[in-house]
C-alpha cells in the first residue's frame, strides 16, 4: 500500500492504474480539492479523535502521505473568494450627507514673524588691545582722533549672521523697518604691567562705516571711569579686571543701508610686559529691536521687568 502511494505522489496528475489504493473518481476529487480533501480523508490515513495521523513505526504498511502543493486552491478558490467579498461592505453610487449648519472654526494661527534685527556676537578668544594716543579728556570734550580699533567679535551666538567679521551690517530690511536699534555691550578688560601700582587706561568706542564717509572710529565713544582719584575717565590699576557695560540706542535715522558698525578700543601701551586685555568669556554685544521689552536673548521679558529694564536705557 505504501508503494502504491508512492506512485501516486509521483505521478499526481497521471490517472492511477486500476489497482491504485484510490478509486479514480476519488483521484479527481483529490486533484480539485487539494491536500486537505485526502489528508482529512480517514480511511486513507488513520486519525485518532484529536486529528492526529496515526503511525506504527514498526509497522512496514504504513501510509505515505500524499503532498500536493496547495496552489490550485490559493489561486482559483481562495483568491476568487476574496475578490468577491471585497466590494460587499460598499454600496455605489456613493451618498454624502451635507453638514447641518454653518461649522464655526474659531481657530486662532499666530505665525511669529522672523526677526530681522537680533544678533548675539561674542570674541572667539581674548585678545590684546592695540595701543595709541588717547586724546580724551572728559566725556564734554568728545576724543577728536583716529586710534580706536576694532575688536574681536567674530563669534555668532545667536541671531544674524555677520557679512562682514566682527561688524553688524544693515540690510535693507533692517532700514526699511524703520526700526532703532538698542545696543547692549558688555566688556570685560584687565591690565597687566610689571609696574607695583601703575595704573594704565584704555577707552571703547562704536565705530561706523559708510561707503560715502568712509570709517568714523569715535562714531560714539564710551569711557570707562577711573580707578584713581581723578577726574579723567579710563584708568584702571595694575592686574584689576574691570567689565563695562553699555546699553546705547542708535537711531534708525542715524544709520543707511550698507552700514557697519563694529566695536572699537583704545589703550595708552601695548608693550610686552604691559598690556591691556579683552576677556572672550564674559564679553558681548547684543543688537535689538527698541520696541521690544526683550533680555540679552531676544526673550520676551515679563512687564514689570521691562519696565525696570527701561528705566536704565540710555537714551
């Protein structure tokens, strides 16, 4: 019996001989019903009362199970099944139900425009202070000279991005604002001398740049006081660290499209043992619009705070 099935197998679509263990009809049936028809098929293959092929393995008349692949029942059956039953859920044509009402959507969209002003800058790395002769005397008497130089301020922390290193450019957008600019600067500067006592003194400015007028280095200038008792700005004592600080507002009408406008600085020696010196850690300059209560990072400040910020500007 077992070979007779075997033959089967091998032959699956050759009609059996007469002495087959399967009747030819029962073959057609197999044929068009696939594995399950013949494997469910108990007097073929004996089952027990839980569905399991039973097996004698000392027994040599086993049955062979009959593998047939299941393809014919995939492709014809279960797929034309499926494609007949797909549609049954839907009705055509297709009915809409209009809305009852006017639907009100009180949806609120605030879109924050860019800012077109703020920028953080900071120096990259301390750096020394170039020297020349301070011509300054009170902050009555404005410092009539070319010495100042500008500093390092090349690092972007924030905000716009620099066309040019170490200065903040007007754009178009910027004048066309017609916004003023609130101008924060802090700077921390030490001097070092081998001298006991000696104090030196140095001076900061704002520095302008038109293409018409060229650079005006003392376009506002911004002393420090003094650490000795004199009526002159600008000293400061051997290894003291100072930080100055400045809040300044620059008039929309006070600058044109292609400005820049950098930080410049001043001091009486540059020499190997006595220098003075600009700390990048603790130094910035920030540019804001005025009409906005906003902190060193262009953060919206509470109204009691902006008040009191207010209250400081210079005007």
């Amino acid at each position: 019996m077992a070979k007779q099935a075997q033959q089967v197998n091998s032959n699956s679509m050759v009609s059996p001989s007469t002495d087959a263990i399967l009747p030819y009809d029962r073959y057609l049936f197999y044929v068009s019903n696939g594995l399950t028809a013949l494997s469910n098929d108990t007097d073929l293959v004996p089952r027990d009362s839980a569905g399991n092929v039973i097996i004698d393995a000392a027994d040599p008349e086993n049955q062979v199970l009959i593998i047939e692949p299941v393809v014919r029942r995939i492709t014809q059956r279960s797929f034309l099944n499926t494609i007949n039953t797909a549609f049954s859920y839907f009705s055509f044509p297709v009915a809409t139900t209009p809305p009852i009402g006017v639907i009100d959507l009180n949806v609120d969209l605030t879109v924050a425009e860019p800012d077109i002003i703020y920028a953080r800058y900071k120096p990259s790395e301390d750096r020394k202070i170039l020297a020349g002769v301070i011509n300054f005397t009170s902050i009555a008497a404005p410092y009539a000279g070319s010495g100042f130089s500008g500093i390092l301020m090349d690092e972007i922390e924030d905000g716009l991005s620099q066309k040019n290193t170490n200065a903040y450019y007007i754009t178009k957008e910027i004048k066309n604002s017609g916004k003023d600019l609130r101008i924060r600067i802090a700077l921390q500067h030490r001097y070092d001398t081998f001298v006991d006592n000696e104090a030196g003194r140095v001076l900061f400015s704002l520095i302008k740049t038109n293409v018409d007028t060229g650079i005006d280095r003392s376009y506002r200038v911004y002393p420090e006081s003094s650490s000795i008792n004199i009526p002159v700005p600008g000293y400061i004592l051997q290894y003291e660290v100072k930080t100055l600080i400045i809040d300044d507002v620059l008039l929309n009408s006070e600058f044109e499209i292609g400005d820049n406008f950098l930080i410049g600085a001043l001091s009486e020696t540059n020499e190997e043992f006595k220098y003075h010196t600009i700390n990048a850690v603790t130094s910035y300059w920030v540019i804001t619009d005025n009409s906005k209560n906003v902190d060193e990072w262009n953060q919206e400040l509470p109204l009691e705070a902006a008040a009191a910020t207010n209250q400081n500007e210079v005007p």
